[in-house]
C-alpha cells in the first residue's frame, strides 16, 4: 500500500484526474478549477443531484470490492437524475479517506466510478480528496440534461393512473442476505481455513446489490413510444416508500396487488431458503434502482405490451390510502420504512 | 434533546425544509424530489461545485457553535462559485448524523444554512439526511451562473500579469489559534469553575474564523470597473497553495512580496501574543475565502485605487518559479502546504 502522503495533495489528485477526457459537448471546464463548468443546449435544463454514502451505514467494504462501490456510488446517482427523466452527463466526486487508506485503493474505488461514466457516458468534471478520521466517505453530485416539457416529479400522480414498475424487485436485498451470510460464516472461521462463499447460481443476486445499474434504457424507450409518466422515482429504499413518496407528494392514495409484484425466481428460491417473505423483500428490501412511475389509464394497451414494464396497480383519491392487495383479496396497509435505525456504536 | 427517530425519516426532512421558498427564478423544483432543476436564461452557463466537511478534521464543534457551522459550510461553498467569477443561485445539502446528534442540532445546522442563503440570496433546493457512525458529516454542492466570457480559470495568468488579493489574510488562522488556546484552558478546568473565554477585543479574528464571508462584492466591483481577471482562485488552503495552484495551471512563476501582504493590525498583535510568524500565518493559515487574481499589468492604475484591493506581486515565466520576496530582498521558494497530516485516531 502506498501512503498518500507519499504523493502529496496536489499529487493524489493529479493522479487520480490524469488522462480525463471530456466527451459530452455540454462539459465547458471539468477537474482542476473552484467549480466545473456545464452548458446545455438552449430550452434544456438542468437536473442537480447529491448522495452522501459513509461506510458502516451504506456500504461494508467486507465484501464490497472498491471497484464495485464505486461503481455503485455513480450509478444510485446517475438513477437519481433518470428518475426526473432526464440524462445524466456529468458527474463530481468528493473523498474522505482514513490512514487506513492507500493510493491503490483509491485508484480502485475510482477506476470503479470511470468504468460506470464510460458506460452511460458521464463526464467526470470535479474530483476532490480529504483526510478522514474514520473510514470511507462518498460523496457524488450528479448533473444532468432535462427536456422541461418531460420532467417527472414525484407530485404529477392523478387518481385513476396506472402504477408500473421497471425490471423486478427484491433481488439486490437477497443479494445483501448472502453476502451478509457468507460475512459471518467468514467471520467464524478459523483464519487458515480455505474460505470459498457459495455463491455458484447466485450470481444474478450478488451482481444486483454490487453492480446495480440506472435504468436510462427505461426512459428512452417511453420517450420511443411517447409515454410521458405522470410521476417517477427510483426504488432506492423499497417498493412501499417509493410509492409512499409519491403519495404523499401528489396526495393521492396507491392500491397495488401482490400478485403483479414482479420478482425474479432467483429472488424467490433464496428467499425460501432464507425462511423470508419474498414480497416484504420486494416492498422494503431496497437498493433495486429500478423505475416506479404513474402513467394515464388510456395508456394501459400500450403500456402492457413494453418490454420489461409490469402494471402492478392504480392510484385512488387520497381518502383511500395506500394499501397491497394481497393473492387472498385482503388489504395491507403501506408503511414507510422510516427513518433507519442508528445502528450501535 | 428530540431523537430524530420520533420524527421519522419523511418527518425530519419535512421538518427542514418546510417554509423554504424559492426567490431565484432560476430554481424550477425544489427539495423533495429525487433531484433538483434549475434553469439560466439563455447564453448563461451553470457552475457547480461540491464540498465535504467532516468532524474532527475540518471543524470541532467544542468551539463551533452549529449556526455557524451550518453558515460557514454554505459560504465555503459559495466562495468556490464566486472564484469562477459566477454567482450562486442554489445549493444543496446532504448531512450525515450520529446518534447524538437530535432533532434540534439538526434545525440548528439549518438555521445556519438558510440564514447564509438568505444574505446571498441563494435557494435551498435539495436536502437530505441520513444516519453515520460516527460524528457529523456535511456535504453541499452549489450551482452557480456565470456569463461565459465572464468565467476566471486558474490557468489564464499570463507572465507580466499583476497578481491582486482582496481583504486581508492570516486572521481566520488566528482566530483558530485563540479558539484552540481556549480550547485548552476550559478542557484542564475543574468542572465546577466558571469558565468565561478570553476573547475581548479579540471579536473579530473570532469573526473570520466562524463566519467567513464569499467575497462577491469583489466580483460585482470588478465588473463594474470593467476588470476581467486573467485567473482567480478563493484562499481557503492558504495564499502559498493557491498561488501554486495558479502557477501550476496557467504553467507560470509567481514573485510576491512580503510587505505588500495585506495583515490586519489584530491578526499581527495576536501573532505577536503567540509568538507566531505573521506571514507564514497569511502564507499557510488559510481559511480567510477572500479572493486571488491575476489581471493585466495595463490595469495597475486603476486596480491600486480599488477599495479592498491590493497588489501584492506579478507573474513571471514558468522558468523563474515561484517566490516570496522578504523585507531585506531575498527570495524565498514558496511551499504547498501538501497533502493535510491526518490526524491520529
């Protein structure tokens, strides 16, 4: 491990943004200045977005490669901005590093975030570094390009619009469960035991929580077969906040089945393996960075026939509430997953 | 003290950022979205820029009050858009808490943020909070607007060029060194004496340590006067950083002399006290957020007779390097402060 010190401030950075190129038109100035520089086309406008990801709360670096979380910590925010239905273009990055820390690993986690900008075509226009005292810290704004005639807010749901989802739901949770389990079947071992995780077929589920990914193929293809959704939001939390977001920010009520929840049978098996309820994954399990949204009910036909989109349910006068139809016709109420436990020091 | 958790996630946030209004009309959505957007009339290009502050490293909340905190994190972050040339419109803000943090500190932090925004006339757009293990972090991103052939780079100084300082230097440092001293005395006191810090007469290198100030009155003066700088950067690291930052981007030498540093009668009283170097206080304290730029030598008449402005050196070619000139004419190399030490856990 290389000391960052070794290489100096001015040194780490250099590093770090060497070889940078600017693809996207609209990046004016990027690394190496007070503040980036962007410029959209005219009548375009902007998406700003910011995510702070602190180790021990949302990543365990236990099992969490830096390649992958940095991955990961570009593309929750590249999800943010395809949730307005917009493109992300251009990304910042801000560092804080613990002694504990050497070059290597931060050429990893940013190897990481230039792979995920060279896959959706994201500019990286700001990167800095700082001195932390404890672990990891990540914090990345995200910039994005936005036709004002097809913004997606979370407040546009009208009663009597479909509710639609991209994808399927509760596979990143799953995945989290093995790697939480083979973490303390590692942990139990004897250090010069040959510890192999048993993640053969499983695959699918570990590469949902790793390497999640932002769903701008979504966006483009309604914009193909001009669907302009009412409301739209990412399913970083869980499937029963989300739709609770939108409630709450359209006042309207949302009435989902169960039946029309749709869940990989990957997800399935290991939840039965697991002794856990596949749909409560779905609802609060999180982390899937798919695509909730409300569309017209004339849209219905079309909407059906799209590739990877399932109807799950409608949205209802606010007076009616929020609630799952479960497969024996019983309704339960929504709950918001609430502010996360602190976990213990 | 509330616990955060009797509020709820949707609770707190709520919470914060009710009563926000947005007074820019460049700010098209707010907080409480998965993004915000914004939107410059046509011709104008958008800066952003992002800052990390963490506990322990950039600030010490035994002698920061958490206004201030939250004031000084938003004005930072301004200073950074003002160094462009360009002018904040928003921000947003993502913090970090630890368990011991309650619902109070939190609105207090936010008093600080919003009472700075209302002084500079800068929106909130976007805020968001989430748990950590440990202390507090905060992360805030501000986006600007700048007229294009308005924008000031590190990399445009010239050789010739005059390079200027707004304000005065070294007090921030000062004012960290009084408050560290404090610090010191009140941690070896006996719990029960009362303690009353030594700090009259001494109010304003308090001042400039807990509340800096963005100087765009100085970029408004300049505009005035029809004075484009050929490079400009803030001083939050120290003069002798930044002045390699210039150096090391617009591919120049730096010459600078030692008496015509702008030190406040304070500061150099102060320095005299803790038997401290006054320069190098202005050298590599840091944190002072006034202004450094370059601008043509045509303009030295009219740039001596600005209110706030002083000359303090030229640029030279590459070759020369970059230095100090002391009081009895000899050169002094200047030093980056490198990479921060981190401090031991």
């Amino acid at each position: 491990m290389t000391d960052i010190a070794t290489l100096g401030e001015f040194g780490l950075i250099d590093r770090l943004i060497q070889d940078i190129e600017l693809m996207q038109p609209s990046s004016i100035l990027g690394c190496g200045d007070d503040a980036a520089v962007v410029s959209y086309p005219q009548g375009m406008q902007t998406v700003v977005t910011t995510d702070l990801l602190l180790e021990g709360v949302h990543f365990d670096l236990t099992y969490t490669p830096l390649k992958h979380l940095g991955y990961k910590a570009a593309v929750v925010n590249f999800s943010d901005v395809v949730a307005m239905n917009a493109k992300p273009r251009q990304i910042i990055v801000a560092i804080g590093l613990s002694s504990r820390f050497g070059v290597e690993q931060v050429e990893e986690l940013y190897s990481g975030i230039r792979t995920a900008c060279a896959a959706y075509g994201v500019d990286l226009v700001g990167g800095d570094t700082t001195a932390s005292l404890n672990g990891l810290t990540i914090s990345i704004t995200c910039i994005g390009e936005l036709e004002p005639d097809r913004i997606s807010k979370r407040s546009g749901a009208k009663p009597t619009d479909l509710i639609c989802v991209s994808g399927n739901l509760g596979a990143a949770y799953m995945g989290l469960q093995l790697l939480e389990r083979e973490k303390t079947v590692f942990e139990g071992m004897e250090r010069s035991e040959d510890f192999q995780p048993a993640f053969e077929g499983k695959e699918y589920l570990i590469e949902r929580q790793l390497k999640p990914e932002a769903r701008i193929d979504i966006i483009e293809m309604l914009r193909r077969e001009q669907i302009l959704p009412t409301s739209m939001i990412d399913i970083s939390d869980g499937l029963s906040s989300e739709l609770l977001h939108i409630a709450h920010s359209s006042q309207v009520g949302v009435r989902i089945y169960e039946d029309r929840i749709p869940i990989d049978y990957q997800t399935a098996l290991m939840a039965e393996e697991f002794n856990l309820n596949v749909v409560t994954a779905a609802l609060n399990g999180g982390e899937d960075y798919e695509l909730l949204f409300t569309a017209p009910l004339a849209l219905a036909d079309k909407l059906q026939n799209l590739q990877d989109i399932h109807l799950i349910g409608h949205v209802t006068e606010a007076s009616l509430g929020c609630a799952l139809v479960t497969r024996d016709q019983k309704e339960i109420t929504l709950q918001a997953q609430g502010w996360q436990a602190y976990p213990q020091r």
